[in-house]
C-alpha cells in the first residue's frame, strides 16, 4: 500500500520536523492515547486548539511523508 515504502526511521524524521506543539498534541492524542479535552488542561490551550493542532499534525505528517515516498 501507499506507506509501504517507509521506514520507522522516516516516519520519527517527519514527527520531529512537526512544530513543537504539534508534536506534543500529536504524540498526546496519537500515541498515549489523552482525550483533547486532557491536551487542553495540560497544555493550557482550549480543546478546539488541541483538535485544530492534531488535524494539522497529521496533515503535515502525511504531506511530509508523500514527498518522502516520491523522492524515493
């Protein structure tokens, strides 16, 4: 499938290109699994924020890694 062609390495390459509260919204929600109501308390930012960061997050994680794949 389309990802196939990554590797772990890549996909730590673009998180870390993330801006920093992208990378700690993302990495909240995506990976320790916090509701954006959590993010929101424990980064002082309203749950709208949180949800905006994350949908930017991620579409900057899958536009990096689309350049990634074609350059490949």
């Amino acid at each position: 499938p389309e990802w196939a062609g990554l590797t772990q390495a890549d996909i730590l390459e673009a998180m870390e290109r993330l801006t920093p509260m992208y990378r700690a919204v993302f990495n909240l929600y995506a990976i320790e699994e916090y509701g954006h109501r959590e993010i929101a308390a424990e980064l002082g930012i309203s749950e709208g924020t949180s949800k905006s960061n994350y949908a930017k997050a991620r579409r900057n994680l899958r536009e990096a890694l689309r350049r990634k794949l074609r350059a490949q």
